[in-house]
C-alpha cells in the first residue's frame, strides 16, 4: 500500500566522481561529437559591451592540492548591471558560463565581461561580483560563492556586511595581478576557507 506523505523527501546527494566533466563537458573530457555545441563554454560573445577580464585561479583542498577535476559554473550581469532577457541587458552576454581546472595545473580560467552592479534586496546596490558554483570530487552539494573585485567599493555590499568575520570577506576578493588579470583561489578548508553561500 502507498502511504501519502505531506512533506517532500530530500533525495540523497552524491559526491561528484570522476565523471562530471563526460556529463557536463564531454568534448572537454575527450568524448566530442555528443553535442554540436557544448553548453555555456562561455559567458560573453563577440561584440560584448565592457571591459573584457580574464580571472585565473586554483580550487584548493583541505591539503593545499589543487583539484584537477573542479568544474565551476559563472553566473553574472552584463557591463551594465543586467542580467540575460532582462529589458536592455547585452546580447552578446549570456552570463552564464561552464568551465573546468586544467586536468594538469589544476588552474581555470574564465574570460569574461566585468560586470555591473545589480539592485539589492531593500534598496542600495551588490557591489559587481560573479556567482560562482563549485563541483569536484568529495563535494556531496555544490558549493556557492562569488568572486568581487579588488578595485571595485565593496564596502555597501549587503552580503560582504553580514560576514561578522570581518577577515574571511578577503576570500571572495579577487586580486588584480601583474599581467592585468584577477586571480581568485577557492579554499575548500582549512586556513583561508573561502566563504560558501547557503543558497
């Protein structure tokens, strides 16, 4: 007999294993010709209003190893603040992008646009920041965080005023390197974890 439940039952997670990236990105894992295009492999396309950036970094666990098969997902508003099919926002950004730690370096990339600061909840605006979503081995949940950028004023950012650990908001800080990109580095634990997003 079916008993009728009046509460929905979380289904279990399980941890990403060695084949997310044949799943999510298979010409990316040398399995091409399943798609004709691949999803999200980038954010922007030609024409992209904007400063163009480049953000380099490494997803590091417990141990400070560099995970070689973290694949992150950006979510992100145009040059302007707007978000894909909103009224005016870019159609050469989608802001949504898909992307993996080199199997080698363990180090990604993401070029992308600079983006725009968006309304936030109660008045005022978010600081201009990426959302980033983390997956890799060992991780049962996908992990949420978001990239800000050193030059930008993130001292009116609603969410960076609620960290009370006033020095682990420097984990969602992105830092502008030699080269002119930014390099952000996720820290899974330990000293310097990164700040995680209960979504």
């Amino acid at each position: 007999m079916v008993q009728k439940l009046d509460y929905l039952v979380e289904t279990a997670s399980q941890t990403a294993g060695p084949y997310v990236h044949i799943g999510l990105m298979p010409t990316y894992a040398g399995n091409a010709g399943y798609y004709d295009e691949e999803i999200a492999t980038s954010p922007i396309a030609d024409g992209a209003k904007g400063e163009v950036i480049e953000i380099v970094g490494s997803v590091f666990d417990g141990t400070g190893w560099a995970l070689r098969d973290a694949l992150l997902e950006s979510w992100q508003p145009d040059a302007a603040g707007k978000f894909a099919g909103q009224e005016g926002a870019d159609p050469a950004v989608t802001g949504h992008c898909r992307f993996a730690a080199d199997a080698d370096s363990g180090e990604f990339t993401l070029r992308t646009v600079k983006p725009g600061q968006v309304p936030a909840r109660g008045g005022g605006f978010s600081a201009p920041h990426i959302s980033l979503w983390i997956c890799a081995r060992g991780i049962n949940i996908g992990l949420q965080t978001r990239i800000y950028f050193e030059d930008e004023d993130n001292s009116t950012d609603p969410l960076l005023a609620r960290i009370e650990q006033r020095p682990r908001v420097d984990t969602l800080i992105a830092k502008k390197t030699a080269d002119g990109k930014y390099r952000f580095d996720i820290r899974l634990q330990g000293e310097g974890e990164t700040v995680f997003l209960d979504i």
